[in-house]
C-alpha cells in the first residue's frame, strides 16, 4: 500500500507540474506535451531500476536449501511407495 501511495503522490506532483507549465507559458507548448511521456517513460524506468535492485539483493537461505531439498526427498519416497512415478532423481 505504502508504494501505491508513494506513485499516487508522484504522479499528482508531476500532473500539477504539467498544468503548472501549460498555464505559464514557461515552456513552448510543443515541448510541454511531451511532459506525460516522459513521465511514463521515466517512471517505467524506476518500475526496472527496482525490480533490478530486488533480484540482486534477494536473500540466499541455505539453511531453506536444504530443508526444501529434504521436503523434496521425503514426498518422492512416499509416492514411490504408493506407486506413482516421479521421474528420475537428478
């Protein structure tokens, strides 16, 4: 919730910009209409950088490793032994 909140502020603070620059005459007109797609553009951007920064710094859990290795071991033992084949062990 608290980043749905953070984009809904940013895209607000960015529009009120936007109409800030179309009211003013500060920028020519055929540069401010291109003011939204550089902002989804941009924003597109960030939605990247985080999923990025997300992977690199996803914990490794060795200790989950093995138990979810041993999960694994122990469900194939019981369905071999009710006859249903697993596949090969790798």
């Amino acid at each position: 919730m608290k980043h749905v909140v953070k984009i809904l502020t940013l895209v607000v603070a960015v529009s009120a910009f936007w109409v800030a620059l179309l009211q003013t005459s500060v920028i020519p007109p055929s540069h401010t209409w291109l003011l939204p797609i550089y902002f989804i553009v941009s924003l597109g951007c960030y939605g990247l950088l985080m999923v990025g920064v997300g992977v690199m710094c996803f914990p490794i859990c060795p200790e989950e490793a093995l138990l979810l290795q041993q999960d694994i071991k122990e469900a194939k033992e019981y369905l071999k032994g009710r006859g249903i084949d697993v596949g090969s062990d790798f």
